[in-house]
C-alpha cells in the first residue's frame, strides 16, 4: 500500500482531535493525529501497543500517570493495556504506528 497525501478522510473522535489512517498491513498501522491547541484526549487504554511521534507542537501525554511534556522530535512507546491520555499545548501534528492493526482505525 502506498499513501499520497491528501486533507481527505479525516475523523473527528474527540473534539479538537482529527485522526486519520495513512496506511495499514497485517500487523501494523500508522494514523496522524491533528490537534487543537486545548484539546484533551480522555484517559484509556487498548491492547495494542502504540509508537508515536511528536511532528510539530507542544502536547503533554500522561502514561501511566506520568506527565510527559513532548516537543517535535519527541517520541514514545505505550506498551498494550496501560492507562493513557493526553493534553494538547499548542495545535500538534503527530504520527503514531499501532501494533496489532487497530480495526476501529480502518477506513
């Protein structure tokens, strides 16, 4: 699969949050996540483990109760099944790449 960058096919799962799938295999699969300055992603927690990004920004992700400030260039792990959320800063771009495939995150 390859993926050409469009402003296409976004979905909004929070409000300030716009997540979109870039591309997808049997086990792996990346989304960008567009964020409004202000904008906070509940706390939760999924089996699949999660590798993220930090492109442009300011966010503060809470793992496992730990705040976390990331600036761009800033990366990360949340292993399957820990607690998470996050706080955005500034308006942020980030990439994350989920393993297994998050079937909720298909287009």
């Amino acid at each position: 699969m390859f993926y050409k960058k469009d402003d296409l096919g976004y979905k909004a799962p929070v409000e300030g949050v716009k997540l979109k799938t870039l591309t997808y295999g049997e086990k792996t699969l990346m989304a960008e996540f567009r964020l409004k300055k202000g904008a906070i992603r509940p706390e939760h927690s999924h089996p699949h483990e999660q590798i993220g990004y930090l492109v442009s920004g300011r966010i503060v992700l809470i793992i496992d109760g730990e705040r976390n400030p990331a600036e761009p260039g800033d990366s990360w792990c949340i292993h399957g099944d820990v607690p998470h959320s996050g706080e955005t800063v500034e308006d942020s771009v980030v990439i994350e790449v989920f393993s297994p495939v998050r079937e909720d995150f298909l287009p």
